[in-house]
C-alpha cells in the first residue's frame, strides 16, 4: 500500500471495523497498485523501443542484405525500375 498517496490516504479513512467496510477500500488500493505497477512497466517498454532489434531487421542483416546502421546493402537491385 502506498501511504503518502492522497488517495490512499483518504481512502484510509473510511476502513471501518467490519469485512464489509475494510474489502472495498482494500481492494481499490490493490487495484491501484497493480495499474501503477502496470504502468511503470509499458513506460519503461516505450522508453526502449528504439534499442530494440526486430526479426526482420535480424534476418535481413543476417542474410548480409542489412547494414548495421539500417540501410540496404544492394542498392542496385532497383536500378532502371526493373529487380
């Protein structure tokens, strides 16, 4: 539970002494727990996305028609508009 949250915080407040007054605010903290949880995780997967290397990019530097950099490797395949 994160305690320095506003939310939670007043959250808190309304725990009664009964299962059926302390559940609801439980079960909310969880639920905001494990959204923030999965938020951190999607922004921290954004923030690498461009450190990332796809299949296509690995098969097609693998098949040496790739540079490192990106860029093809046979740039005459197209000339005169005919492959």
């Amino acid at each position: 539970m994160v305690a320095s949250d506003p939310l939670s915080l007043d959250m808190m407040s309304y725990i009664g002494s009964t299962p059926k007054c302390t559940a609801p605010p439980q079960v909310r903290l969880g639920e905001k727990e494990a959204l923030d949880s999965t938020l951190r995780f999607f922004e921290d997967r954004a923030s690498r996305l461009s450190d990332l290397e796809y299949y296509q990019e690995r098969r097609l530097k693998g098949l040496g028609l790739m540079d490192d950099n990106g860029g093809s490797t046979y740039d005459d395949f197209f000339k005169d508009g005919v492959a």
